[in-house]
C-alpha cells in the first residue's frame, strides 16, 4: 500500500506513469493501473483494496481442503497412509495448493 500511496503523490506532482514504475520498481501495467486508479478516485482510491493476485478458494472451500488433509490420505481414497513427498508438495500435488503443514 505505501508504494501505490507513493505513486499518487507523484502523480499529484506530475509524473508520469513511467516515472511512476521506475521510481517504485512496479511494472508499467500496474502504474497504468494506478494512474487510472488516481485519476477517478484520487489518493483514497489508491489507499484501498488488496493487493496482489485474489485467493483461488474462498474460506469455506479452504475449510474443506485443511478438513481432507488432517484426514489424511486413507480417508481421501489413497490405499496406504504413506506418500513418499514432502507435506509442502504433497498438499500441492493433492488439491493444486501450496500449503505448508503450519497452515494446517
């Protein structure tokens, strides 16, 4: 947030997006982004919101992933209670996520 925050004071000056995405090391779609951003909601449009990619999985689906995992892989079909991969690929391998066994 202090980056694009950054970005609408320079772009309150009169940069550009391009000195934008140099300045702050963000790429020249995500200064667009936040130059259009500025232009219709000012500063406060750019104090707001998340960052970054949205979750693949809203809470309920999580829930349910973290349930089938502390089950186990008997539970879930697997003929034996071993896999031969660490917990981190295992989990990413079973449900396309990467979860490490602190987020269980």
């Amino acid at each position: 947030e202090a980056r694009r925050l950054r970005a609408a004071e320079m772009f309150a000056k009169g940069a550009t997006q391009a000195d934008v995405a140099r300045e702050l090391a963000v790429s020249r779609p995500t200064a667009l982004e936040w130059h259009r951003k500025w232009s219709e909601g000012g500063k406060k449009a750019l104090a707001a919101g998340r960052a970054g990619r949205p979750p693949l999985l809203d809470a309920s689906d999580m829930a349910k992933v973290v349930k089938a995992l502390r089950a186990g892989p008997r539970s879930n079909g697997f003929p034996t209670e071993m896999c031969g991969l660490p917990p981190k690929f295992r989990t990413h391998c079973l449900c396309g996520l990467e979860l490490t066994l602190s987020e269980l």
